[in-house]
C-alpha cells in the first residue's frame, strides 16, 4: 500500500478494515504494533507502522449534527468532502478547510493540517472532543474539559490513540467570493505584509521567490467583506488561475468574485478532481507571524537553489491554538509550504540548508510533510513537549503506536 503522493510504500505486515469499534479495540489490544491511516495525504512516515495498519472505512461513517449544541459528531474515517456535503445540506459549515477536501477529518487533525487565516485556527481549532481506542483497547472520550489529557490528543501525530470519532464545532452555513491578483511587488509584500495576509477572510501568497514579485496571491472573502479597490500594486487576474502556471484552473475552486458556498471556495482545488500536481512532494514550516517578513527574505536568498526543485510556494496563516504538540501552539502563526518536484533524494538533501535558514526563526514543520528530525530541539520549540512524551508513554508503555519517525522525535519508547 501506497501513500497518495506514491513517494511510499507503507511497511505494515498486515492490512485490517474492523467492522466495529469493539472489533477494533480487540485488535489493537491484541497488536504489537497498529497504527491507522485515513486517506494516505502525508508525505512522511508518520503513518507508517511495520506491524498492523488500520482502516476505518469499513466502520459506521456516522455524520450527527447537533443543532442545539451547534456541533457535529463525525467517524474517524470521515472525509472533509463528504462531511461538507453533509452539513451543507443541513445549513451549517465549518470555520476553514485545508487546500483539498479529499483528506480524513481524524489523520487532518492528528498532524495539525490548516488552511489560511490571520483569525482562522487550524482545523484541530474545530474539535471539541475526540474519542479514541488507546494502547490497551480502551476506548475514551475526552473533551475540553479533560483539559491536559485533551490538549495532548487532538494533535497527537497518531501516537496517543487511534480516533474513531470527533466532535467539532459549526456555524451557519456563509457564503463566499475568491479572487486572484497576480504580480505583487515583493518590496510592497514585505513592508505591508500584515495588511496583506490580514486583507480577507483567508489568503495565500503563491511564489517561488524569485524575481520581483509574488505570482499570485488569493483572496477568499467572506460576502460581506467590501471588494478592494486597489491592493498593493498587484492586478486582478483576467481569467481562472491555478496556483502552477502551466496547471489548467479546471481543478480549481470558482475564482473572479464570483459568490459561491463556503465548501467550494474555502479549498483551492475541487473535490471531483486531482488536487495540486499530482506528481509532487511538499514540505512545510510554521513560525510566528511576527517574523514572516524576515523569514521570507531568507527564504527568497535561496531562490537559486529552490529554483531546480520547487514547483510553488505557498504562504499562509493561522491563528493560535493551545494544543500541545500543534505548530500553531500558543502564536499566530505563518506558514510557508513548498510544493517540491518528485525529487525526493534531492529534496531531502536540500532541507536541511532550508531547515537552517529557518531555524532563528522558531520554525516548526509540518507533521505530515517532508522534514528532518534529528534537526530540530523539540523541547525548545513545543513548551509542552516533554508532557506530550510523558502522556504518550504512560498510554503506550509498549510502543505499539510508534514508528522510527515517532521514536525519533518522540525517543525511543521500547528498545526492539
Ligand atoms: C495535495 C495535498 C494538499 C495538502 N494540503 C494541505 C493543506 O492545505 N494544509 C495542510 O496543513 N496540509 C495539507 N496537506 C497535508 C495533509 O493534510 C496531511 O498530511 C494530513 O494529515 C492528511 O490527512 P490523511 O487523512 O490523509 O492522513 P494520513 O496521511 O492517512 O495520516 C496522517 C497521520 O494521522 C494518523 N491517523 C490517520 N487517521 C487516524 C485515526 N483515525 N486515528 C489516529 N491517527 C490517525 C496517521 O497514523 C498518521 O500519523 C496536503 C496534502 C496533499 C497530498
């Protein structure tokens, strides 16, 4: 079994689809080694077990909205794509999505996956509760008010407990417009950058920070929010655009203000169709929004040596959230994301310069993306590290839910 970029092969000895979630806490008691996968969106060997992996599309895909309560109670297997669909209908949404809504609510929120927002958490900012089949088979549901038990697993990287079910806040179901300028002056970006990313409901810079300006920038505005009349020297694109020049925009959300759902313009790319290229590898590091200006200028320094490896970049935003292992824990954050060629030894052997260039920074990477964990000082990083290892340990004495990523960031939870 593949991951969806196809860059790896998992090593699991075994591939189970349980029918319950009683059978499924058999197995995982009964397992050495199980971890569950959604839908094969990361790049890294998060995922990755070499004993069992699990699928839940064979469980009950529940979708229960609460009215009263404003909330919706999900499977762990649940796509954001059918999840919209659902509460569409019923005339709610949720608060953001992330580029694509083909991935899996529970293996999204595990890695702390975003979309863009100067006021917008992450999409782990939407959950209230999670229940999940800890280590010994026990199945738990915990809440905000379970506080530090709760805040550890909502982003747990997958290491706390395999989630069979979420409950995540909704709103009123809002209407939207998507435009996209081209050409912004990287000298206006840098010194107006917070009017910049603040200037829609969410926004994203597309560039592969050479010359002098930024391709594209994407404005998804809430109806009401008043049309700009000018915006930093950019131009309005005439036509369609996807955020790869050479891509047709026929797999990208409705673009040139025209008003549509939230679910059809809050990702870039349509559900019906592949997202991004395809053919890619990405990478992802998030710092405090504070130092964006001076970070993307170390960025556009290594523009040279982008250039043989990058198809795009992406610059977003997100607000705070409190959960312990998130890279948004605690700071407002901006997030800058490379759409990398399939180039992976290439790739690979050029992250850690960028990784460096990164580093004064306080950048955190992507849980689900390509990074290189010997090089970051995680306690440093993540205040509440070492209580996220302490409670991983605690409820996976034998490591069941390890792997080499997770036991290299994580330590070694049982010598094998
Ligand atoms: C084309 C493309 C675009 C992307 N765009 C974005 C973006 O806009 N923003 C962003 O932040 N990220 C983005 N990503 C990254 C992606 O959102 C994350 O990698 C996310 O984790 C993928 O979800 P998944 O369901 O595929 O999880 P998987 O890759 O299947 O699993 C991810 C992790 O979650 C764990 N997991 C999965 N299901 C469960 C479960 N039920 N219980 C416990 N653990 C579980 C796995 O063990 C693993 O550790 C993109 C990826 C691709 C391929």
């Amino acid at each position: 079994m593949k991951n969806w970029a196809g860059n790896l092969e998992y090593a699991s000895a075994d591939i189970q689809r349980p029918e319950s979630v009683a059978e499924l806490a058999e197995l995982v008691a009964r397992s050495d080694r199980i971890k569950a996968l959604g839908s094969r969106h990361s790049f890294n060997t998060v995922g990755d077990t070499d004993g069992v992996h699990v699928l839940l599309d064979a469980l009950p895909q529940q979708v229960e909205l609460d009215r009263e309560r404003k909330t919706v109670r999900v499977s762990g297997g649940v796509s954001y794509g059918a999840l919209c669909r659902v509460l569409e209908k019923s005339g709610f949404a949720i608060h953001n999505l992330a580029s694509l809504p083909h991935i899996s609510v529970a293996g999204a929120v595990q890695t702390g996956t975003h979309g863009s927002g100067v006021n917008n958490p992450s999409l782990a900012g939407a959950v209230e509760s999670i229940d999940l089949v800890r280590a010994s088979g026990e199945q738990v549901t915990l809440s905000r008010a379970d506080g530090g038990d709760f805040l550890a697993s909502v982003v747990g990287l997958g290491a706390l407990g395999i989630v069979t079910g979420l409950e995540l806040a909704v709103r009123p179901s809002f209407r939207m417009r998507q435009r996209v300028l081209e050409d912004l002056p990287w000298e206006r970006a840098l010194e107006k950058l917070n009017a910049i990313l603040s200037s829609a409901y969410s926004v994203s810079l597309f560039t592969d920070y050479a010359g002098e300006t930024i391709s594209q920038v994407w404005l998804k505005a809430l109806d009401g929010e008043p049309p700009l009349q000018e915006f930093f020297g950019a131009t309005p694109a005439q036509r369609p655009r996807h955020p790869l020049p050479e891509m047709s925009a026929e797999n990208c959300t409705l673009q040139l203000d025209e008003p549509g759902l939230w679910l059809d313009r809050l990702p870039h790319f349509r559900h019906e169709f592949t997202p991004s290229k395809g053919e890619e590898l990405q990478s992802e590091f998030i710092l405090p929004l504070a130092h964006a200006p001076a970070a993307l200028q170390a960025v556009r320094a290594l523009a040279d040596r982008l250039a043989p490896l990058l198809f795009v970049s992406e610059v977003r935003t997100g607000a705070a959230d409190e959960f312990w292992l998130s890279p948004f824990y605690r700071q407002q954050s901006v997030a800058l994301h490379f759409t990398w060629k399939p180039l992976q030894r290439e790739v690979e052997a050029f992250l850690p310069e960028l990784e460096a260039a990164l580093r004064p920074f306080g950048a955190r990477p992507h849980w689900g993306k390509l990074f290189s964990p010997d090089g970051y000082d995680w306690e440093k990083l993540y205040p509440r590290f070492a209580d996220f290892r302490s409670f991983a340990a605690a409820g996976d004495p034998e490591g069941k839910f390890r792997n080499g990523l997770l036991d290299s960031i994580l330590g070694v939870a049982v010598p094998r």
